[in-house]
C-alpha cells in the first residue's frame, strides 16, 4: 500500500540512527530497555514461541535481547521497509542461521496467513500517519499472539516531528511540514475500538512500559551523540518535549 504524501518516510536518509542500531545489535552498544522488557513479558505471557516474526525490525537490535534471555531456541524473521536497516541487520546476524531479514512494509506484508506463532512489532505504529490497516496486517500474519510496543495514554494526540532540510526549510508556504515522521500518542479507548473490529483477537493486555534501568537510559544520551535520544524528567520518559507514555499491547488471538 502506498501512501498518497509518504513525506513521512524518511529512514532511508536517517543513517546515523541505523548505525545506533547496529551497535546495539553487535554488542558495541547495551542493549534497549524495551528489548529487555519485551523479552521478559514474552516469557511471563508467551511462553517459548518457535516462530518469530518482528515487523520494523531495524537492525535487528530486539533480536539480540530476545536471543540472550528467552530459553528456548526458536526461529527469527525480521522486516522492516527501510532497506538501509535490512542490510544492517543481515551484517550484524550473518552468523545466526535462524535469522533471516527482508523489506516490507507493515501496510502490505508478504507473509503468509498466520505463519509466526507471535509476532512483534515495538516503536513502530507511533511513527505511521494510520494503523488500523497495520494492526490487520500483524494479526494476520500471527498464529498465537502480537505484542505491540507504542505511545498509549488516555487521550489521542497526532503529532509531526519535522526535520530540516540542508537548506534550513522545515514548511512550504502554506505552512505543511517538508520532512518530518509521525510521533503520534493513541488513546486506550481508540486501541480498544480498533480491536472490537478484528474477529481474531479474543483478549487483549495493555501494560505501561515502567520496566526499565533510570541510569541505562540516561547514559543513552551519550551513546546517540548528536541524535535526539530519550531523557528522563521526574522518572518519566521524554524524547524532545514530548512525553511519552510507553506500553506494550498483547493480542491474544482465536
């Protein structure tokens, strides 16, 4: 599915972020937070899933805590529309024989009909101008249960992270953003609403995202350098001067 204005698309030309994660995936860097702490609920809710299917995968950087804290072994797929990602990932696991990366995009998977026993995708949905269509997509592509990592409180709030061009524009004249990606923050009750439409989930778990080390986020900031990492202000999370109200989602499917 292509996206009438995908001006929102702009990983591709975002390198330095990519390079964040390929530390992250080698070992270069600690691994995230929310890797860890997705980990563990996959463990505590899941149990030992034999497929995995994580859909903006980045460069693999999940797979590293998944492989270091689940017991059993199973088998990764990893995929992600950026294709500067996908390259980093297949470098950083070329080792790994049960993993493999490819490009996709959420909105059109080329996956089969419940091909993975649980498929994740975290810190993705936040940055997409819709997800009723991607959410579909991950419950399709999902045997047992989808865990969704993204921003959840109890209002909605659509918001544009712009980026300047070289030049310094960040607006046309008529005042739309050139460069920019989403940053959006989804009410429970509009998540709740999109799940009473998919017949596959038969329950669902919201669980706000606390389960994380203070100091290893805050020695984050070091680690990006110049890019915009997470800071924390009165114990919670903030990239920029937006708050944000971390969750993981669990769809338990039929």
């Amino acid at each position: 599915m292509k996206m009438k204005n995908d001006k929102w698309k702009i990983w591709d030309n975002n390198n330095k972020y990519g390079e964040t994660l390929y530390k992250r995936a080698t070992g270069e860097l600690p691994e995230m937070e929310s890797s860890k702490a997705l980990a563990k609920i996959i463990q505590q809710k899941i149990g030992s899933p034999e497929k995995i299917l994580d859909v903006g995968c980045g460069a693999g950087h999940y797979l590293k805590s998944l492989r270091n804290q689940l017991k059993a072994e199973f088998i990764y797929t990893g995929v992600d529309a950026t294709k500067n990602y996908i390259e980093l990932a297949k470098k950083a696991f070329a080792d790994d024989r049960e993993a493999s990366f490819f490009v996709s995009d959420i909105y059109n998977l080329e996956v089969d009909d419940k091909s993975n026993d649980l498929v994740i995708s975290c810190n993705l949905l936040l940055h997409l101008p819709a997800i009723v269509k991607p959410i579909n997509e991950l419950v399709r592509v999902a045997k047992d249960a989808v865990i969704i990592r993204l921003l959840c409180g109890e209002r909605s709030f659509r918001i544009q992270d712009v980026h300047p061009e070289e030049n310094g524009n960040e607006f046309t004249e008529d005042g739309n953003p050139i460069n920019y990606y989403y940053y959006n923050i989804y009410s429970k009750d509009y998540l709740k609403n999109i799940f009473s439409k998919i017949e596959r989930i038969d329950s669902y778990e919201i669980i706000d995202d606390l389960d994380y080390n203070c100091e290893n986020i805050v020695n984050s900031i070091e680690e990006h350098q110049d890019y915009n990492a997470t800071r924390l202000i009165s114990g919670y999370q903030v990239n920029g001067y937006i708050l944000q109200p971390w969750a993981f989602v669990i769809l338990y499917l039929k």
